[in-house]
C-alpha cells in the first residue's frame, strides 16, 4: 500500500508546469482566443515532443506506453495552466480508444498522435456536442450507443457553437454513417463508450483540480496587494475564511481523483464509480473556487481585462465537459442506492485485494 | 502508486478482525460519562491491554505492538467495522501518549505508558481555562517551583472526563512575569492530589461529560514535568498535531457513520425525495475522501514526511462532515429523531441523536473550526496576518 506518485511521474509534472508556466501563460491564450482556431500548432508540437500527447500510447507506436496514473499530474499542470489544446480529446480520451478499436485504424493514427501531427477529437452517446472538432484530422462518433464511427474531417459537417469559455471549441457534428466507416458495434461499442466517458470524465477532474489551484493563488495574490482601510484586503478574516473553503474542496477532491486514475489505468471494476466520484468533487471544488475567488477580487475580478475569468471559464467548461458535477452525483447515488459494492470501515480497497 | 495491502497487513487485518469477533462486547456499554458506563469502559480498556490492542503504534515494551502508521489505519477500520466501545482514555492514548514517547524520559514512559496502555489511569487533558480558549496562551493558572516540587494555583475547564479521570496533564505558567505562550510548563498532575478539586459540569446531554478543576497549592513533583521548564508550549503544539490528525479522528470512525447513514437511507428511499438521497451520497463521498486523503497522508508519512498545518483540514473537514451526518440522519428519522434512547417506540432508531449531540461539539473543541480556517489561510495560502 502506497498512495504516491513515484519519481519519475512527479518529474513529469513539474516538467510540464515549468513549461507551461512560460509557453502558456494568460498573453498567449488571450492571443489565442482571437485567433481562428484557438488553437496552437506550435504549442501542440512541442507538448508532443514532451511526451504528452502519446503518454497513453503503446511505445511500439511511438508512444510513452504510460498509464492513467502517469497522466494525472500532468494534466493537473495543464488545468493550472488554462491550457485550450485538446490534451483531453486527443491524447486521453481518442489515443485509448484507438488503441482498443486497434488493427489498421489504430495503427495509422497513434503513431501520428505521439508526433504531434494529428488530432483526433472523440464524440459520445450522451453528449450532444464534439470538442475540438474544427481542428481534428480524425473524429471517432456515436452513431446510437451501438455503433463507433470512425471519419475524416471531409467526411463530416461540423458546426461551431459558440461557447462561453473561448478556449473551448465545441460544435454539433452530422455524418453519414456507413459499413465502411463504423469501428465498433454491439457490446464492443458499448464497452468502448462507457471508458470513453470514464476518461473523459477524469481528465476533466484532474484538469479542474489545476484550475482551481490557480484560481486560488490569483486570488492569494491579488487579496495580500490589495489594500483597503489601511491593510491588505487577505488580512480580513471573511476573505481568509472564502480562501480557505476552497482549499479545503480542493484538497479532499485530489486523493479522490489520484484514486479514480489509478482505477481506470487497472480497469478496476469500480472505475466507473471511482470516476464519478472524482469528477463530481473535483469540478464542484473549482466552480466553488471560481465563484469564491471572484468574491474575494471585487469588481476587478469582474472585467474582461483581469486575468482570473479564464480560470473561472475553465472551471465551468470543466463542469460541463464529460457530465456534469450532478451527472456524476446521481451515478454515484444510484450504485450506492443499489448497493452495488461494500461500504464501511476497511472497503475502500477492498476491489484492489481481489486482484492479486 | 500500489493500493494493495501486503500479506502481512492483511494478516493483521485478519488477526484484529478474529479477536474482535472473540471478545468485543456483543450490547453497547452504558456511557463513560456515567460512574457505572466508565467502570465498564475502563473493563473494556483493559481487556483490549490484555488481547495487546491498546495501543497498536507503541513499542512492545509499553504496551504496544511496534504497529506502522498503515496498521494503526487497519486496526482502526476494523475497531469501528465491530462496533467496539469509545475510548474512554482517547485523551491519553491518543494525545498524552505519542507527546510522551517525543518528551519523555525513559522513566517518564515506564512510569506512565504502561498504565495508559491498560486504562489503570485515565487521563484529562487541561488546556482551556475560562479566560483561555481560543486564545490559549492566555493561559494564567500558574506552578510556582519550590524546590523539587511545583505548587499549582488556578483553575482549569472543560477537561473531557475529568469527572471520572485520575491524572491531567495540563499547561501552567511557570515563569510569572512572562506572557502569552513563552513561560508555560507542561505538567503531569494526579488528580487526588490535596488541594486538586473537581467539579464535574453535565453537557448538552445532561451527563457530567467534562469537568472544571481548581488548584490551590497543589503539590506536583518535578518529576512529573514533561519537557523543559518554560517549554510548555512548544510539547503541547505537539500534542495539538496528533490531536488534530491522525490519531484522534481517524478516517473509520466517519465511514462507520456514513455506512450506517447509507443504510438508514436506503430503507427509507422510497419515502425520501432525491435531495436527500443526494445529501447521503455527498456525505459517503466526503468519508472515503477523508479515507484516500489518510492513506495518502500516512504514505508521505511513511517516506518520511511531517504532518504540518495540513492537520489543520482535517480538523474542519471531519468535524463538519460529522455534523452533517448526523443532522442528515435526524431529518430522515423525523419524529423518531426526537426520541431519548429510553423512549419505548426508540427500538431500532440507533444512537443518532446522542451522535448528534457530541458532533455539534465537534467544530468545537480541539481548537474551533474558525480558528482553524484562520490557520488554513495564514500557514497553508500564506496570507498576510
Ligand atoms: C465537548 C468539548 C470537550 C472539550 N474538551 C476539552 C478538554 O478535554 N480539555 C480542554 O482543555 N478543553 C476542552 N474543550 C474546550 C475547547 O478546547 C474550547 O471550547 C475551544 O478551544 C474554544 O474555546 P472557548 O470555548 O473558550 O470559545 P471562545 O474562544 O470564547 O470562542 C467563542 C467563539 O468565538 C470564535 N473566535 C474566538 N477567537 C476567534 C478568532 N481569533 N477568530 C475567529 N473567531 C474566533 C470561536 O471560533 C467561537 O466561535 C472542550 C470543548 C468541548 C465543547
């Protein structure tokens, strides 16, 4: 029993924060915003040449053959960046889902994802729009729950919608489905969809942890500036008690999102579960967060030019992505109704024992 | 990451589980803030002593096992998983006990772990005083050093019980002319000794639950001074970060409760609506949280690591979550949730309102959640005092 990362994994992280902090600071994404696509190429490249993009992806295909709990922090680093590229849908979410569909398919693309030279965006049964698909070479939808399709850009009609976090790049995507391009179909597919939420799921949380780290240390810094009756605003007992709420959402949100990680990476039974209960607590502890840390900014928090709304847009996006803080919830609620798994003192490895 | 136990810790998970099995009391005992309750608590301590559960961290030689940090979490998880009796010298065990094993002398820890370890001696802790509470160091009872002795003076209060205990350990002011927290000495004091008085002081539940206790001229040898003279504060910081984590409120204790919160609601859920449904499942979620954050914590510590103001967290997070099962729980019992355990229509209702009671205590004592938050944004955010 031992719950830490090891060496190389915390390496990894602060790897990626360092260079996130200098190639993704608040500047460049607001660049980014204004741009056509939101994205990066430049930036996309080089997080490929860190390893990030094929972090999932089997070495043989050019991957780093690491796993779910490899990927946790460093995701983490990219939320507290308020990193836009698609670490999510590409590199989490499509690299495991193409290397199960494997054969041809998989063997075309992940080699492509690892370099940096493809996106691939992923769709889902219970989810009515595709991030990142204005940008992907790929796209992997849902045609019903049974079926997996996969198709080129030119193969579909992708049409924007405008979100309210411009970092994100959702739109509702219309195909006509064919022999040709379905990949899956059946127990199959429905096996495939059901991790493909349960990655999605938590990359968000890991992000959403990031995002609410940051917003705390904005408004921890803003709050011991600021100065109003002749002292630091973050010296007033109400700010410090707001703070300190998100603090505390935030800390007991990150075991359970270091644990849901560890259950994807062994498809534990429980993942799904384990899953849930992470995305539910960590997206909840960073639109907390957000509301709180604007709170504690005043009116400034309030305007475009400051930088903490990109955060506080991210947590909502999080929120959003991969089913909601509730959707999560209720999933929890109805396997704990049902009493699908043991509860109490002493349960709560009780899945890993069986394993060995 | 490796979330497996070994096959030495399940062992001692089986081991604990088997002995419990054997040997914990099969009806709960009458509580320990009652003289007949805390005869039969200190029975029960003492049996535990004999099985040589008492204390699973401490080294053989005082009662202990030489237990890791890991199998206290086990021996814990499987203590609540049997429903096994409070401890009724949680005071001593969990806070005195690990402030001796840093300060002590060799004598010090022969003379007082053992008799811990078997409940022989009860202890109470005396911090607060009626002008220190939140603000500890205001603490004025003073021990005044004649030769090898001290001679106490002033009043302690609120020492959890105290009305039933036989030693305190308690914080003095040594040095007269000193203030706030330097000048304080740490001191071990019997409680029959002349000129100690007790006045027990019923709680919420009207059981005499804690107790004042007044000094005049009471005669302390020196001997049984913990740490340096002066150094009272920097010992009881000590015991303030065990309190506050690991030892006092570990993680079993609240999935006992939510386990118990999950079955009370799932043989209601057809009457409930959603929102409680929902409620229960946060509070489920909130226990195992607190559970992943202890196994990660006692990993760190493992490796070496030091628990800081973190222990800070905890504190609020337990405590609140505590109170909020509790009060989940009432709501979901409705008019049951008012009936005293004596009430004949109680059959079957369970303890919840006695547990209502002592959570409201919890954002409370052991340093007030307020004052916690205030160590959160100082020592962990860093922001300006
Ligand atoms: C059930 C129970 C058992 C206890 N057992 C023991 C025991 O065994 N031994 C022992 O020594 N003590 C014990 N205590 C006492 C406990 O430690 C104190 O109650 C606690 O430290 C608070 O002190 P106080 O009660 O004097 O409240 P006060 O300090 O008077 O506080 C009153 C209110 O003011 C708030 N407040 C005070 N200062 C600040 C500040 N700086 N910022 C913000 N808010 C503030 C508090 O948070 C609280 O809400 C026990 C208390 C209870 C309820």
């Amino acid at each position: 029993m031992d719950f830490r990362f090891d060496e190389e994994q915390q390496l990894l992280q602060s790897t990626v924060r360092h260079f996130l902090d200098a190639e993704c600071t608040p500047a460049v994404l607001r660049v980014l915003w204004e741009s056509e696509t939101a994205r990066s190429p430049e930036l996309w490249k080089k997080l490929a040449a860190l390893g990030l993009t094929g972090l999932l992806i089997p070495e043989a295909q050019g991957g780093m053959g690491l796993d779910e709990t490899a990927f946790v922090l460093p995701l983490e680093a990219c939320g507290h960046a308020g990193l836009a590229e698609p670490v999510v849908a590409t590199a989490a979410v499509a690299a495991p889902l193409l290397r199960e569909v494997a054969g041809a398919l998989a063997d075309e693309w992940l080699p492509r994802i690892a370099t940096g030279d493809a996106r691939v965006a992923v769709g889902h049964p219970t989810l009515s729009f595709v991030e990142d698909a204005h940008q992907a070479d790929l796209l992997l939808l849902p045609r019903g729950e049974d079926e997996v399709h996969a198709l080129p850009r030119s193969a579909v009609q992708v049409s924007e919608q405008p979100a309210n976090d411009p970092s994100l790049r959702i739109a509702s995507v219309a195909f006509d489905a064919s022999d040709n391009s379905c990949v899956a179909r059946g127990k199959k597919a429905r096996a495939l969809f059901a991790a493909t939420l349960d990655r999605g799921a938590l990359a968000s949380a890991a992000q959403a942890l990031g995002v609410c780290e940051r917003l705390l240390q904005l408004a921890v810094s803003y709050t011991s500036e600021r100065h109003q009756f002749g002292q630091a605003v973050g010296s007033f007992q109400a700010v410090k008690h707001h703070l300190a709420n998100v603090k505390l959402k935030l800390e007991y949100a990150r075991p359970l999102v270091q644990r849901a990680a560890h259950s994807v990476a062994k498809a534990s039974a429980q993942r799904a579960l384990h899953v849930s209960m992470a995305k539910h607590a960590a997206c909840e502890a960073a639109v907390f967060g957000a509301k709180q840390t604007l709170q504690c900014h005043g009116a400034i928090g309030y305007t475009w030019e400051q930088d903490l709304h990109i955060f506080m847009r991210r947590a909502w996006s999080l929120d959003h992505a991969w089913g909601s803080s509730s959707f999560h919830l209720e999933r929890v609620r109805r396997a704990l109704l049902e009493g699908a798994f043991a509860i109490g003192p002493g349960a709560t490895f009780q899945e890993e024992q069986q394993d060995d | 990451m490796k979330l497996e136990y070994s096959a030495a810790q399940r062992a001692f998970r089986a081991e604990v589980r088997d002995w419990l099995e054997a040997n914990a009391p099969a009806a709960p005992l009458k509580s320990f803030d009652t003289a007949e309750g805390a005869a039969e608590h200190r029975a029960w301590e003492a049996k535990l002593n004999d099985g040589g559960f008492a204390m699973v961290p401490w080294p053989k030689e005082y009662g202990g096992r030489g237990a890791d940090l890991l199998e206290w979490l086990i021996f814990e998880e499987e203590y609540y998983r049997a429903d096994a009796p409070k401890r009724i010298n949680q005071n001593g065990l969990f806070l005195l006990g690990p402030t001796i094993m840093e300060y002590g002398s060799d004598e010090q820890k022969a003379r007082f772990l053992p008799r811990m370890a078997s409940s022989e001696e009860v202890w109470a802790q005396g911090w607060s005083e009626p002008n220190a509470g939140s603000d500890m160091a205001n603490i004025q009872a003073t021990a005044h050093r004649h030769g090898d002795h001290y001679l106490l003076n002033g009043q302690k209060t609120w020492a959890s019980r105290g009305a039933f205990a036989d030693w305190l350990f308690g914080m003095f002011r040594s040095d007269p002319t000193s203030k706030r927290h330097r000048g304080l000495t740490f001191i071990l004091c019997p409680l029959d000794t002349p000129g100690v008085r007790v006045r027990p002081i019923p709680q919420l539940d009207g059981l005499p639950g804690f107790a004042e206790v007044f000094f005049d001229d009471a005669q302390v040898p020196v001997k049984n001074r913990l740490g340096e003279e002066g150094e009272g504060w920097k010992v009881a910081m000590s015991t303030a970060g065990f309190e506050r984590g690991l030892m006092l409120r570990s993680p079993a204790r609240f999935q006992h409760t939510a386990r118990r919160l999950v079955e009370l609601w799932r043989r209601h859920a057809n009457e409930l609506p959603a929102a409680t449904g929902a409620a229960v499942t946060r509070c489920w979620l909130a226990a195992e949280a607190y559970t992943l954050d202890t196994y990660r914590t006692v990993s760190r510590l493992a490796a070496g690591g030091k628990i800081g103001a973190e222990a800070s967290l905890n504190k609020i997070f337990w405590s609140e979550l505590d109170l909020r099962m509790h009060e989940l729980a009432l709501d979901i019992l409705g008019e049951q949730g008012e009936l005293l355990p004596t009430a004949p229509a109680a059959r079957g209702v369970g303890n919840w309102l006695d547990g209502y009671l002592f959570a409201l205590a919890g954002p409370i004592y052991a340093g007030t959640n307020e004052i916690q938050r205030n160590i959160v944004a100082e020592r962990i955010l860093g922001l300006p005092r």
